[in-house]
C-alpha cells in the first residue's frame, strides 16, 4: 500500500514515554524499550499470512507450469515417443519433471524469505503483527545468517516439534534457525498497532483527534464516506472533480468542527476524517 501523503499542518511534538520499571539498557542485545521477545502464537499467525500470500502466488505458479509442461511434451512429441515404449518410462519422466517444478518452486519460496529478513528485517506476515529479525551483535542481519536460518527451517517447521520446544525452552524464544544464525524475532506493539492505521499515521491521528472537536459520527455518513476515501486514497480507482472534493470538504468540515483553527487544509481534513471512520468502524 503507498504511504498517504502528509498532513499539510505542524503537529505538536509527542511526549516520549518511557514504561516504568525499564532502562535502554534493560532489553536484549540491539533491542529497544519497545521491542521483547517475539511470542510464539504471533510468529504462528505471520507464518500463516506468509504462506497464504506464497500459496496465492503458488497457484499460478503450477497453473504455469503445467501449461509449460503441456507445450514441451507437445513440441517435442515426436522425440518423447520412443521413450514412453514402455508405461514406466512415461512414468519415471512426469516424476523427474514434477521434481524439478518443486525444486523451482521452494527456491522460489526461500528466496521470499531471505529477501524481505535481508532488505527490510520482516516479510509482509511478521511486519502485520509487529515482528522484525534482528542480529544479536547489533549489527545488520547479513546475507549468510538469512541463509542459515533458512537453511534450519525444514528441522525447525519441518518436524515442529524442534522449533517449538527451542522456542518455548529459549530466553529469547530462539527456533533452531534463529541460534545457528545469532538472531532473534522481536515484538512491538507499537509497530503492530500502527499497521492498523490506514490513511495518516498513528501519531498524526492520536495528535489531532485530541486537539480537534469532533461532532458525533453517524453510521450512515462513516460508511459513505469510506467508500470515497477509499477508492480516492487507497485504490486510487477514481479522481473526484473539484466540486465533489469541495462537496465533501464541506460535510467533514460540519463533523470536524474547529480544523480551521489548527490549520488543516482540504487534503488534510480529508485525510484525517478517513481515518476517524476507519478507527470506528475498527472499534
């Protein structure tokens, strides 16, 4: 999803807010305050999104292959023939082509992997729920340590038993993978909840909705209003003229009653309004 352009206003620096009881220093190696140990039923559910986005994309992938595999057997028919004489050899060869398909496909698959933990420290399923690979020396995860841990998976998800107990046994809830390599899967719950803002971030939201008057919101406008921004903002399927986005800017306006006074242009309270409805119809 493309990031939504900011908000055109100076927002108050927030507070820093540090939990009681906790230091900098108090976290493990090259964590901060906000990030533990991952838990293991969230590294669960990213796992599943995971492997729902690859299963989605591996769909087409065997559909692709199959038709790939139709059109060799087809052109080199004439070649193939006197080697399927006897029903075992046609045999022995869909097996050796099905082989090669798999080994393709979870290359594929552990390059997934190995490129998100290496570019960004988190695939799409650990960014959801707030998860990220680190190093243990604080340094960048690097390409060999991406590798091995990728390398371990088939003992720690493979047999699931290995990876559960090295979890559930470890201080930082390491899986085979994440010891052989030096890492470890962090948590934050602010990084997770922030995932659940849409339109502004959650720190621009939070500001503005404490200094803004907001008029109750009604069912009715939330839902109309939300398919626009939407298809507007998100999708970006249609561009409003002028006169509707004036139209609009109106009926929030009534809703968000002083945004004048704090300077919040037409994009701005648009935006803004989006994500009010969004959080309620969240909540």
């Amino acid at each position: 999803m493309e990031s939504s352009p900011p908000l055109a206003t100076s927002l108050p620096e927030a507070p820093q807010v540090t939990p009681s009881g906790t230091s900098p220093n108090s976290a493990h190696e090259s964590l901060s305050v906000e990030s533990r140990a991952a838990p293991v039923h969230k590294r669960i559910l990213a796992y599943f999104v995971d492997w729902g986005i690859l299963g989605a994309t591996g769909y087409l992938f065997v559909f692709l292959s199959a038709v790939l595999m139709a059109f060799l057997v087809n052109f080199f028919s004439d070649q193939l023939q006197p080697l399927f004489v006897e029903e075992m050899t046609a045999i022995i060869f869909m097996v050796f082509v099905a082989l090669i398909i798999l080994l393709v496909y979870f290359s594929l698959v552990h390059l997934y992997f190995i490129y998100y933990h290496l570019n960004r420290g988190a695939t799409p399923g650990k960014n959801l729920f707030g998860l990220k690979v680190i190093s243990l020396d604080g340094r960048p995860l690097s390409r060999r340590q991406c590798i091995l841990r990728e390398c371990l998976v088939y003992v720690d998800v493979g047999l699931f038993l290995p990876g559960l107990i090295s979890i559930l046994a470890t201080q930082r809830n390491q899986r085979l993978g994440d010891l052989a390599a030096g890492t470890m899967v962090t948590h934050s719950s602010q990084t997770e909840e922030q995932n659940n803002y849409l339109y502004i971030t959650q720190k621009e939201y939070l500001i503005l909705r404490d200094v803004l008057t907001l008029e109750p919101l009604s069912s009715h406008l939330s839902d109309e209003y939300l398919r626009f921004a939407y298809s507007y903002f998100i999708t970006k399927q249609v561009v409003p003229s002028s006169d509707e986005l004036e139209r609009w800017e109106t009926r929030v306006r009534r809703s968000v009653i002083n945004a004048d006074e704090h300077g919040l242009d037409q994009q701005s309270v648009l935006l803004f309004f989006a994500e009010h409805c969004f959080q309620n119809a969240r909540s």
